[in-house]
C-alpha cells in the first residue's frame, strides 16, 4: 500500500541527522563529508576507467571484449547524471564497477574524495557502501523467503552494531526508511516480495538502499520491469530523494524520455561500446546532439505524424554491431552515414564544442541547422 509521505521536517529528519552526523572510523565523516573540510561528500568521480570480459559462446569464445574504454566523468553531490546507451555498450558494467560489485582493470574512482586505488578492501568497503545499487528487476533482488521487516532488519543490525544503537532504533529506521518511499509500514513490514506489487517491491529496494544513508543512487533500468502505470511514481520518488536528502542520483537507461525525466537538470552521457561518445547538460544535448550514434538513437523515439526527431533526414540505415570489427578509428565508423577513411583510420576524442559544456567524439559533428563540416586535421 503506497500511502503519502511525512514531511522530513519532522521526526524523520531529526532521525536522519542523528544517524548521518558524525565521523566514521575510516577518517570520513558519516555523511560522507571529508573530515578535512573539502566539501566532497557524496561526489563521484571516474578517470580512465577500463574493463574488459573473456567472451564466452561460440560466436566471441576466447576473445576478449572491452566494456569500458577509458571512462571520464565527475558527479557532483546530491547531482543527476543519465547514462544512456543500447544494450551491451557497457552502462551496467559501469554502474556495478560504482558499487563496488565489480572490479576494473585500470583507472582510477574517487568517491567522497577518496582515491580507492591505493586502499585495501577492507578500506574501501566504506566507500563502496555509499553507493547504493537499484536493479533493474524487483522480482530477483529481493529473498522471496523472507518478510520486508527481516529485509529491512540485516543491514540496519549491521548499523546498529557498529554505532551502538539498539534495537528500538533498528525498529524506527526500518519504520523510517519505508515512510520515505511512500510506503505505510504496518502494512509492508509483515509481508513477503510476491505478496507486493512490482512497484512496491522497487520501493522496498529502494528502501533497504537508504538503510546505510547512502551518498549516491546507481539506479540501472530502475523502472523497466515494472508496470508502466507504476514507472512514474518511482522516477518521482528518487526525484524527490535527490531533493530532500541530497543524494546524487545516477540512472543508467535506454531510454531518452526517462534519461530526461529523472536528470533534466543534471548531465547526460551517452555511451557506445564502452566510450563515452556526447557528453553535456541533459538539455543541451538532447536539443541539439551532434554525435550520428546520439542522433540515432533519437531518431528512433516512436513521435507524432508530421513531427522529426533530429537528424532523422540525414540517417541511413546502420548495421548491426559487429564486435569483430577493426577498433583502430572510431568505434562508430562502420555504422555511421558520415563516415570517412579518417573515421575509419584515426579515433576522435571527446571534445568540447565551441567552449561550452557541450562534449562530443566525432571529426563531423552534425548540428541540426548546420551544414557539416570536416574538423581540420592535427
């Protein structure tokens, strides 16, 4: 049963300032502030991050595949960012890697002005806990055996060892944390998964993340698996959390209408085979996107008789990928209506365009009302 939340200026506020103030054992505040004054909390940052797989299967079996091809980006605290990307171009990898779940090969993540690469496991685990991953299926992340209240129980325990709180506190954070997801705990608490609607079960998920005050949400196809009628009050939701509790929020996506919706007023990156191909203000690169793979994703938003997405007089059909391919010139050349013999010979890297924020890896951005124009050569 969804019902309407308290307001934060109330008892739950006050618990939340009791449970995030503080300095935790590691050198780091517990809201995730450094203890040196450097106003980082909650701020992500990737710098050269590579991943690569050992493919399995009989088409790549033994070749290894690239996920991420050094991956750049900053987010600031309690900002939006929304990667967006086909599948297999790498998102997910990128989101697990944020939270630890996975491990990369090179580069380096900062969290909270952290550098990890230099900790041991057992240091970094802190860090990693600030980031909180969302899945994408509702149905599989939650134990179907056990009630929302044992759920909910595990990782506050955890807490509550480690901070001496006692049990009554575990009772009224479990309480706590479900009110801020909209959610009437005397009705969920004794319940088990199946017995909860699929957007129900994505608030619980959502719930046990804000179990450790997370600084960040990594939510990955957070809405994808559940109903349609449903999707909307939980983009609303982490909307709302970003807003009440300054988390930063990162939503890894295939979908633009979403990606929009949740970061309007954050940063948009789109991803293709494990690059970061355009990079800006959501708005700015929605409204005006100059890299082809960005225009054709565009391009293919179902729209309105009589009304174009950009670029989509331009675009010609495109191959499918093809992870055989030569990776010595752009990774898009091979599917790319502009293509030229420098595409397919020398890699672009992400630029700025004109001096703005506005980024993008392509020798011939195409503007909607420009004509374009090869880059010169350097």
């Amino acid at each position: 049963m969804i019902h309407k939340k308290r307001s934060l200026d109330g008892a739950t506020r006050e618990s939340l300032d009791r449970a995030t103030n503080g300095t935790g054992t590691d050198g780091t505040g517990t809201d995730g502030t450094g203890t040196d004054g450097t106003g980082t909390a909650g701020a992500i940052e990737a710098r050269g991050i590579v991943k690569s797989f050992k493919a399995r299967g009989d088409v790549l079996a033994g070749r290894t595949v690239r996920a991420l091809r050094g991956v750049d980006f900053r987010i600031p605290p309690g900002g939006a960012a929304s990667f967006i990307g086909e599948s297999g171009c790498g998102k997910t990898t990128l989101g697990r890697i944020l939270a630890g779940v996975e491990s990369f090969d090179s580069g380096e993540l900062v969290l909270g002005g952290v550098p990890l690469a230099g900790l041991a496991p057992r240091k970094r685990a802190p860090h990693f806990r600030r980031v909180q991953l969302i899945h994408q299926d509702p149905y599989s992340a939650l134990n179907p055996t056990r009630t929302v209240e044992s759920i909910l129980r595990d990782p506050l325990a955890l807490r509550a060892k480690q901070t001496g709180q006692s049990r009554a506190w575990i009772d009224g954070r479990a309480r706590e944390v479900l009110d801020l997801v909209g959610l009437d705990p005397g009705y969920v608490l004794p319940r088990f998964p199946h017995q909860l609607s699929g957007g129900m079960r994505q608030r619980v998920v959502i719930a046990r993340a804000l179990t450790v005050d997370p600084a960040a949400l990594v939510a990955d196809e957070a809405v994808s698996m559940i109903d349609v009628s449903l999707r909307l009050g939980v983009l609303n939701l982490l909307r709302e959390l970003r807003s009440t509790l300054g988390v930063s929020v990162l939503f890894i996506t295939h979908d633009v209408a979403t990606a929009r919706y949740i970061g309007a007023d954050g940063e948009l990156y789109v991803i293709y085979r494990g690059e970061i191909v355009e990079h800006g203000p959501t708005e700015t690169v929605l409204a005006d996107p100059v890299h082809p793979y960005t225009q054709c994703l565009l391009s293919a938003i179902p729209v309105l008789h009589g009304v174009e997405q950009p670029g989509a007089d331009r675009l010609a059909p495109t191959e499918p990928l093809d992870e055989s391919q030569p990776e010595d010139g752009c990774l898009f050349a091979a599917r790319c209506p502009f293509a030229t013999d420098r595409c397919r010979t020398e890699h672009p890297e992400l630029g700025h365009l004109g001096g703005t924020a506005h980024e993008h890896a392509c020798f011939y951005p195409q503007r909607r009302s420009v004509v374009a124009t090869p880059l010169a050569d350097t």
